[in-house]
C-alpha cells in the first residue's frame, strides 16, 4: 500500500523460499534481536560495493555472488574432519560436460533424428570436415612448427641406436613449441596424439559420442556447433526435448559447485535451441508452437531469465547432509537469475518475474540413510501375511503418487508464470504436508530394525532421506536420474556418527564407495554418472566390488591425478581419480597415466588429458595407470613372465631385502642392509622399515636392484596406490626364469649398493613425543646410471623393444630427477 511505499519504497514479489519463515524461527519462537545488532551489520555491508556480475575494481571493496562461493569454501575447509572439499570450476566442468552431453546426444539419436547419428549422417560429417576445430588449441600448441633436427632424428623407432638418438629428448622444449615446463619428450608425445586424433577425425573413425571422451575433444563447441548449423528441425525438436527433461543429481552437493556447471553446460544449448526454433518458427510458423507458447507473454523478465528458471525447477536436483551447505546452493542460484534481470521501474512488479522455488530440488537429508527405491523398500518389510504385505505396498503407492501430484502441480504453478500468490502458498502447503505424512511412515517403517536408539535421537543422527518419497516422479516414473555428478565425503565408516546398512559395499568401509553404490542404484539403466574419487578405487583390493558395479553394462574413463607436485584439491594431500560411466557399454575401458603436473599447468589440465585404452581382461583389483599403446605392450609382456619373489622368499635367513613400506614419492628404497636409525642418540629400528628373507646372498643384490629399477618404479607406479609400499606390490612384478641368477644383474646390483651408501646422509628430525631421529637417507637420483643400466640388462630379458626401453628408462623422468627429491626417501 502507498503508506508501505513511502515508508520502505517498492520492493518487488521475489518468492524464491528465501523469504520463508526459516527454521530457526520456528525452533525459536520467542526470538528478539535487538535493533541495534542490525543497524551494526547493516553498517558493515554499506562499506562494500554489492553487485551481480563479476567485475572486480582496484578499492578491493567489491561483492559478487562469487564470494559466497568463497566464503564456502573457507568454511568447508574447517570441514575436512567430514571428508569433504570444495570442488574447483574445472573438476566441475569436466565430470559434467562428460556426463550432460553424452546423455542428450543418446537420447536425441533415440529419435526420428537418428539418420543424423548414422556414420555418413550429418553429426559425423560435420565432424570429419571439422579438421582440429574440437581439437584443444593447448593440444595442438606448435604442430604447425618443425622439430629441430636433434629432436627429430629419434622419432624412427626401426632405426638402430634409439637411446643415443634420442639423448636429448629430456631437455626443456624451446617456448614457441612447447606448453609450460614441457621438456622434448612430452612435446613428441602430445604433437603425436595430436596428428593422430586429427587424422582420426578426418578419416571417420571417430563416430560415437562416448569418443570425445576418449580423445578429450571439445565436445560442448562440437554440440553447439551441430546445433546452430543442423537444417534439420526434428534434430533441434527432439535434443530441446531432452534438454527440459533431463535429470541431474549431486548426491552430496554442498553449496552447489556441481549444480553450477550443470548450468553452464546446459544453458547456452537452451539458448541456441531458442534461437534455432525461433528461426525455423518465422519460416513456418506451424513449427514448435508448443515450445515457443511457454515464453510468449508469460515471462517479463528476458530469456536468459527463462532459461536459468527452466534449468534450475526442471533439471537441477542436490542433497546435502548439512543445512546450511544447502541454503547456500539455492541462494547462489537465485543470484544467478536476479543478474540477467532487466529492472523496469515502471513495469508491474518492476518488471521481475516471481524466482522459482526450489526447496524441494535441493533437500536437506542423509544421502545414505533412508529408502532408494521400492525394492529396497519392501525387502525390509516382512510380513507373514501376505496380504498384509500387499496391502502395505498399495498403501504406500498410493501415498507417493499423491506426492507426486503435488509437487507436478507445485512446478506447475511456477513455470506457468501466474502471480497468484495464494493458489501457491496452497500448493506448497499440500505438498510439504503429504510429504510429512509419507516421510513419518517411512521412518518409522526404518525405525524398527534400530534398537541402539530412541526415535527421536535416531532421527536427529541419521537424518533419513527417503529418495523413493522425495523424488518418486524420478526414481518410479524415469527408472532413476538421468546424469549424476559428484564429489562424495571421502571419509572411512569408523569416522561417521551413523550406521549404514544394505550395502552390497560394506566391506570397504569407505563412505565415498556407498555413495557411489547409492547412486548407481538412483541411476536410470541409460543414466550416465561420475565422480572424483581417492585413487584407491582404481588400485585397493577392498574396492573391487565397487569397480565392477561402475563398470556392469557402462562404458568406463579413469583419469588419475597426483597430488606432487601440485595437487587437484588444496587441502587434501592425497591422489585421486575420476571416473566416468556413461551408458551405451564397450568392453574397452580407457585409462591415464598418474598425471603429474606444476601449478602453473592447472589451466590446461583437463584440456590435455590423455586416456588410453585397456582391452584386457580385468583379472586384478588394479586398473593399470597407462600412457600409451607402448605402455600396454610392456605390461603384457610383464604378465607373462611366471616368477615373482615367492620363490625366492623364506621365513627366516641371514640373507635380507629391507625396504621401507611408506614415503618415496619418486623412488623406492631397497637395501641389502639395515639402513641406519638413530632415535634420541640410541641406534634401532625405523617402524616404516621391513625386510623379506631369501635363500642366497647373490639373490638379495640381484633383488635390490630388479626393485631399485625404474621398470618397479613403472610397475609401482602404475598398480598400487602410491601411499604404501605393500608385499603384494612388490609379489605382483614377475620376471622370467634365470633373471635373478644372471650374474649381470647381481654384479649391477652390487655396484648399486655401494653407490647407494657413498651417496647417503643422516637426515636429522625433531618429533613431537619422540625426540631427536636421525635416519639414513639416500639421494637415488645420484644412482641414476646404474638404474638405467640395470634397466638394460632386464630389457633383454623381458624382451623389451628399444622403444620400450627407452620409455621405461625415462618413465617420470621430469620430475623423478629434480631439485625437489633430495631425501625424497622420506
């Protein structure tokens, strides 16, 4: 009213449930908060520049929805003792665009579009005239300059003397040709990838979506590119189709970072589909009235407001065990809409459209507690009647379908753009209540199988989520979610407050791995999903079960990341993994290496991600870290071999390998000798330190250097998880007969050895509770040359190509030989 207006001005409808009665007020009723705390933080606020987009000026006095982002991430690093970190734009946008895109690309080709899809259709054809067009520029960085001479004349691998000829492939690239801190070999490598990916294009035998993933092409330009240029409407009819219904979930979505790249993914498609239907409407306007109705005169705000608001109720789906975590994930969205806003004064409302209302996209609740589907839900319920069974499962259909109902209608009121408040506020109302009422039931259905607890305590610790109730409409109606995308609590099951239960996965004993089995079964049979993970999961015997539910009728991409000697994550010292698994399943499963990488290289990371593939049989917990074909061959060639150390090894003997079982980033340690420990002057023995017996002295000089060799670093590096050094990663490298008594490897071995004490030191450290420590620490790298001539010696016996020889010689050569791994040992 114009009394209200004089008073505060014209402030517009917003809706949004920001403005809801929060739950605090509800837990406190009584509360009164001085008028003087406000007029202090209203004080504060005055003092920064607050806008929408992203400018940033010299005065360091400005707000944007960033510094939410921010802020979470300043607070979720005091949640580490959860398990949880803040996901940067990059993880984000690559785990999302290999998901969203894939999924729409299938479902489109499911279609009357599908000659588009055929090998000589349009989406292909458009691809082989592309030329490097979807080729990232980082890739193909200098292919278009020559190779000196000195770098050249090693590529012929069928000419004799390969080693001498590529003496100087380990020197830094000249700056014209190279990436950042790229030496000659790497710069080869990648020019090679490059030409190869190109002709691949060229000749046609890139025709499969899931491909792009494979050869890391930019598959965001290349969809949009199909469709700004298609002529075929149908295309664009039946892609916009499966834009408006596709699901994406982030089971644990914190304040929203991958909610945020589904975004961003999705919403310039919105956009050129838009464009495209608009354009083919004004040519024939009996083309997509439907789609082009949902906009006209409904909407007062532009379109880019349209398309937020569409992705944000029809696509966008997160759950979060922590409140606060998702009160800042619907803010930061709401802020993403309010910044395309055009504010007209004199417009009714000022021109702004109501924001949607999301509070039931992204819910609050315990991702692992609570029933997923209606299977899992009747396998907990016995009955020795069957009726009785049968009329609880009629009563709770009946009850989700009317939920369901609700909430249709509840998005309905909001997409169809009416400003009728009350028929709203009913509508949410009708909702929250049939919601209630079906959540009491479920929980207590739950209840009765915990005994350690009261109800009301057993609610407040597990905090319930029944997706089968929260999302039936997705989990009955579509068979699951669509695309689910993520970065799960990386947290073991003695660190959480909460009992889990009905997990095929218990035996991990890792959170992350229930997360990934709870949302494979949210997962709809054509969904596609993926997370980053710990790299245990390509490498730790208790996650073998988890790997095989990922890869069961999936196609599957595992990019491996080190944390030295810069790290995805900069709160979490440790090595992770993402995977991705899409539908349309192949045998093949596509691997990288242990990607390492200096800071400055962040920006290119993703854009240089190189996958190969791996056609064998997985009959091993590990899923081998490979670079290249050369790779696989030499891992073939080390699986045939029949001796491990097993038959050498015995309980007891005076005849010992030492070796320490953690430390050594870019070397292992093995001795024929103690080496030495000094704690608080008194000499003993390392904890980390162990040995394995033999039956002969020679065995132990031929062993110390066969594990000292950069073919075990290769071996290491490529199957463990490069935290322990564990027995059955030093039983698992075989080698062929004869190899341990060849008196050219124990005569190296020997050599090794006494290098290895001439190039030691005492490394002095004061502990906390323990003192003084002084351990013998080795400097390998000096050893180097009697490494790679052990390398030699195995190379003949392995039967190793020179060009497999060559690569295993210089295995992690960058960052193996610098400055940084003096005392690397420890």
């Amino acid at each position: 009213n114009e009394e209200f207006e004089t008073i505060y001005g014209r402030i517009p409808y917003l809706n949004g449930g920001m403005f809801d009665e929060h739950q605090l007020e509800k837990q406190y009723e009584g509360i009164d908060i001085a008028d003087e705390a406000f007029e202090e933080l209203f004080g504060f606020f005055d003092k920064w520049r607050w806008h929408l987009d992203t400018r940033i000026t010299a005065t360091g006095k400005d707000i944007n929805p960033d510094v939410l982002g921010y802020i979470f991430e300043q607070y979720i690093n005091d949640r580490a003792q959860m398990g949880v970190y803040y996901t940067k734009e990059d993880i984000t946008e690559y785990i999302g665009k290999n998901c969203i895109i894939p999924f729409l690309m299938d479902e489109a080709a499911k279609t009357s579009s599908a000659k588009d899809f055929k090998s000589d259709g349009f989406v292909w054809q458009m691809l082989r005239e592309s030329g490097d067009r979807y080729i990232y520029s980082a890739v193909g960085k200098g292919c278009d300059k020559p190779l000196p001479y000195y770098i050249e004349q090693g590529i012929d691998t069928s000419a004799p003397n390969l080693l001498e000829r590529r003496a100087r492939w380990n020197e830094k690239t000249h700056d014209e040709l190279a990436l950042p801190t790229e030496i000659w070999r790497e710069t080869v490598e990648r020019r090679e990838r490059y030409f190869g990916i190109k002709n691949k294009i060229a000749s046609g035998e890139i025709t499969q979506i899931n491909d792009f993933i494979t050869y890391n092409l930019d598959i965001r330009q290349f969809v949009y590119d199909l469709l700004a240029k298609t002529e075929d409407h149908l295309f664009i009819k039946h892609f916009y189709s499966a834009l408006q219904q596709v699901t994406i979930l982030d089971p644990t979505c914190g304040s929203g970072a991958f909610l945020f790249a589904a975004l961003n993914i999705l919403e310039p498609l919105y956009e050129v589909c838009l464009d495209r239907m608009a354009e083919f409407n004004g040519k024939n306007d009996k083309l997509f009235t439907d789609e082009l109705y949902e906009i006209e005169n409904k909407y007062r705000s532009n379109i880019q407001h349209f398309i937020y608001k569409s992705i944000i109720l029809r696509n966008l789906y997160g759950v979060d065990i922590m409140v606060e975590a998702t009160e800042i994930a619907k803010l930061r969205l709401f802020l993403k809409m309010v910044a395309v806003v055009d504010v007209d004064r004199r417009a009714d409302n000022l021109g702004l459209d109501p924001l949607p209302d999301i509070d039931f996209n992204i819910r609050c609740g315990n991702t692992l507690v609570g029933y997923a589907t209606k299977d899992e839900l009747m396998n907990d319920v016995s009955f020795g009647d069957i009726f009785a069974r049968a009329e609880f499962e009629e009563k709770i259909d009946v009850e989700m379908q009317k939920v369901a109902m609700a909430y249709d209608i509840f998005k309905q009121i909001q997409l169809s753009q009416q400003d009728n408040i009350e028929e709203f506020k009913r509508a949410k109302d009708a909702l929250q209540t049939r919601l209630k009422e079906l959540n009491e039931l479920l929980n207590r259905k739950m209840y009765h199988s915990v005994s350690a607890y009261s109800y009301e305590e057993w609610l407040a610790s597990h905090q319930p989520f029944h997706w089968l109730a929260e999302f039936y409409q997705i989990i009955q109606g579509n068979g699951g979610f669509d695309v689910i995308i993520g970065n799960p609590p990386y947290l073991e099951v003695r660190q959480i407050s909460y009992e889990v239960s009905n997990f095929k996965t218990l035996d991990s004993g890792a959170v992350h791995v229930y997360c990934i089995e709870r949302s494979l079964s949210l997962l709809s049979p054509q969904g596609n999903i993926s997370m980053i993970v710990p790299l245990a999961l390509v490498c730790t015997q208790r996650m073998t079960l988890i790997q095989k539910l990922i890869e069961e009728n999936r196609s599957a991409w595992y990019a491996n990341f080190a944390w030295r000697p810069a790290k995805l994550f900069d709160a979490v010292n440790r090595a992770l993994t993402i995977f991705v698994a899409n539908s349309q399943p192949h045998t093949n499963k596509q691997t990288t290496p242990y990607i390492k990488w200096a800071s400055e290289n962040r920006e290119l990371l993703f854009k240089t991600i190189a996958y190969c593939i791996y056609n064998n049989k997985r009959d091993s917990f590990w899923m081998p870290k490979l670079h290249s074909q050369i790779e696989n061959n030499i891992l073939q060639k080390v699986l045939l071999m029949s001796f491990n150390i097993g038959y050498y090894a015995i309980k007891k003997s005076a005849h010992k390998i030492y070796y320490r079982t953690t430390g050594g980033l870019y070397w292992k340690v093995f001795t024929n000798f103690p080496p030495r420990f000094v704690c608080n002057g008194e000499e003993g023995s390392s904890s980390r330190e162990t040995h394995i017996s033999v039956k002969e002295e020679n065995s132990t000089k031929s062993f110390v250097a066969l594990f000292s060799s950069n073919l075990f670093w290769w071996w290491y590096t490529i199957t463990s998880n490069l935290r322990d050094l564990n027995p059955s990663d030093i039983a698992g490298l075989k080698f062929p007969q004869g190899l341990i008594e060849c008196n050219e490897l124990q005569v190296l071995g020997a050599k090794y050895i006494i290098d290895l004490k001439q190039n030691s030191t005492m490394l002095v450290r004061e502990q906390k509770g323990k003192g003084t420590t002084q351990t013998q620490s080795f400097r390998i790298n000096q050893s180097k040359p009697i490494i790679d001539e052990i390398d030699k010696v195995l190379a003949k016996h392995y039967g190793f190509t020179d060009e497999e020889l060559d690569f295993i010689i210089n295995y992690d050569i960058k960052y193996r030989m610098g400055s940084e791994l003096d005392n690397d040992n420890e």
